[in-house]
C-alpha cells in the first residue's frame, strides 16, 4: 500500500460530511477495494494508534462505513465554529417527512408551503429523503 493511496482515501473521508462506504470511496479514488481497505487501516494505525496524544482527529468505523471526526474531548471546543449540517427549515421538514411517512409532496406542500419543493431537493441530494414518482407528485420517506 502506497502513502499516496492512503492520502487520497484521507483527502476523502476528511472532505466527507457524512461515513462514506468502502465503494463510495472506491468509487472517488479509482482505486481498488484492497486499497481502499489497506489505506483506511493505515490510517486507523496513524490517527488512532501511532499519534493517538498528537491529533484531535481520529478514523471510526460507523456500522459499514468509515469517518474522521474531532475526538470527543475536543468536540466542545471546535462544535463553536462548525456549521450545521443541515439547516433548522430543512430539519422541520425532514421530521414531518419521518413523521408522516410515505407522505405525498402534495399534501407536505399544504403543511409547509411551496419552499417544500427546494427542501426535498436539499434533503434527496443530502441521501435523507427518497422521492419516488406517485401520479402527478411524489411520494417521501426518508432513507
């Protein structure tokens, strides 16, 4: 395993908002499962094991998918200037979605307005909401 292959995998679980899955990171390397695997493993040894005491950064396996995230002793320092992951309007929207799923856009739009529509574009390219053909509108669930 290359340094370089391990710099990419890292350029890529860093720019990442969201645990990315060893084909989504095959898929934005070009590089092969083998390495993909190999360089997520280095990076564990390097963030997790080897600079452990010289780095708030750390690579954990979330379900089948991996992520860098601030150490949770640092968490409240650095949370100050994050930006939200997602917006307040674009959250209350998502929870009517999960609450009322499958809900028809229409009747979402009756709830919340015609900004439904740039919500639920917001929210499907954010992989939150699945909106699937149903007659002349769509149906939402979330993923």
């Amino acid at each position: 395993m290359g340094v370089k292959d391990e710099r990419v995998v890292e350029s890529v679980l860093f720019s990442a908002s969201v645990p990315v899955s060893i084909n989504e990171i095959k898929i934005a390397t070009g590089l092969s499962k083998q390495k993909v695997l190999d360089a997520i493993d280095g990076l564990i040894q390097m963030y997790n094991i080897d600079r452990k005491n010289e780095t708030s950064i750390e690579v954990i396996k979330a379900g089948d998918k991996y992520t860098m995230q601030v150490k949770k002793k640092y968490f409240d320092q650095s949370v100050m200037v994050a930006k939200p992951e997602i917006q307040s309007h674009h959250l209350k929207t998502l929870a009517l979605i999960a609450f009322h799923q499958p809900v028809k856009q229409s009747n979402l739009r009756e709830m919340i307005g015609p900004k439904v529509y740039d919500h639920v574009d917001e929210l499907s390219e954010m992989k939150l909401v699945n909106a699937k053909k149903h007659g002349s509108t769509e149906m939402l669930t979330t993923t």
